[in-house]
C-alpha cells in the first residue's frame, strides 16, 4: 500500500515538473524561429477595424449671386447656408508592419502610421438656409450655383475639422485602441505617433459620386 501511495505521489511530481519546466520550453521552441515583433504585428493587425474618430461640424457659408445686364447689377440674391456635416479621420492599423514594431527584452515601441482623413460629407437633410433675400430680377438658385454650394460647404467642414486638430484626435485614438491591445501582455508598451505633414481630404471615386447624386436633389428653399 505504501508503495502505491509513493508511486502515486511520484507520478503527480512528474507531472508538475513536465507543467512547469517542460511546457514553457516547447512552447517557446514553437515560436523560437518567429520574432516577437511579427508577433505583436499579426495581434494588432486581428483587429480589421480602424482607430477612427468623427467629428460633427457646423458652418455658415454666405452666398451671393449677382444677375447683371449690359455689365450692370440688376438684381441679387443672398443667403446664408448653415452647412452641417462630419468627418472621419483615423489611422489604418493594417498598415503596421515590421519596420513599426521593436522589441528590447520587456519593451515594445509601435510607431503608428501617419493619420488621415478618411471620409468627410454633407448632411444635406440638416444643413438649412437662412436670411434669404430675392430681388425682383435676381437670378433663380440654379442647381449648378446649389453644387457650387455645396462644395464649398464640404470644403469648410473639412477646414473646421482640420483646425479643431481633428488628427491628433486620431492620433490619440489609436494610441489607446494598440496600447489597450498589446497591453493585456505582460510587457511593457511605448507607442509613437506620427505627425502628418498636413490635413486635406482626397475623396475616392466612389465618394465623389456619392456627392455628386446628393448635390442633384439639393432643393434650396427660403425658411419663412
């Protein structure tokens, strides 16, 4: 009896050593032949999402336009168009590549891609006219004055959005989604950022026939 019990205490020791010393080893001989930054890319890159922010924006855009005969102004027509819009702005996280990871024993920089402005639009549905004014020979709103409008709206909400620091917001963004990432390991994190050289907006073709279609049903009425 005896010498069962020792056998079995024997065993679980045996078992307990293999759990303890042997398993980290294979578990490291697996993924010896890979480098820890490919590691971090491949975890940060299983995200498939974009660290992004929206940002709303509201702007009033003076319109004049002028009817003029033989040179001469025979009539105007005024107003203001209250623009209303948003624009998204992040940071493509499946852009990190091994030339953004490092690894120095316990530490791991990520350096970010450059942020973006994704996306920027109208909401034709909000946006709204005040102060209207026709004088009797003042030209009609014609829709290619109303597309003119319009694109100097889109124009201005991506102005605001870029001077409210709309990409260092992004910036901001994905320096906590990577850092909130990596983080649940036990190394330490320093993530960098990279500042853009500037802020425009390059719309795709697809998003520049999205505008176009709403630009031909803007219906620019006089709010009484």
């Amino acid at each position: 009896m005896l010498k069962k019990i020792s056998l079995g205490v024997l065993l679980l020791f045996a078992g307990w050593a293999s759990a303890k010393f042997v398993a980290p080893y294979i578990n490291y001989s697996l993924h010896r032949d890979r480098p820890p930054s490919e590691l971090v890319i491949k975890q940060i890159q299983e995200l498939s999402e974009l660290a992004t922010v929206r940002m709303l924006s509201e702007v009033v855009i003076p319109v004049r336009v002028e009817n003029k005969i033989l040179g001469q102004i025979v009539g105007v027509t005024s107003y203001l168009y209250i623009v209303r819009g948003q624009v998204l702005a992040g940071v493509d996280l499946s852009q990190i590549g091994t030339n953004n990871v490092a690894v120095f024993g316990d530490k791991i920089e990520i350096q970010l891609p450059v942020p973006r402005i994704l996306d920027a639009k109208v909401d034709v549905s909000r946006s709204e006219v005040a102060e209207y004014h026709k004088d009797w020979l003042a030209p009609d709103i014609s829709p290619a004055s109303a597309q003119q409008v319009q694109q100097r709206g889109l124009a201005a909400v991506v102005k605001q959005a870029c001077e409210n620091d709309v990409l260092a917001l992004a910036n901001r963004q994905a320096t906590f989604t990577v850092s909130r990432l990596v983080g649940l390991t036990n190394q330490k994190i320093a993530v960098k950022t990279t500042k853009p050289e500037n802020c425009n907006y390059q719309p795709t073709s697809s998003n520049s026939d999205r505008n176009r279609t709403q630009l031909q049903f803007i219906n620019i009425k006089p709010h009484l």
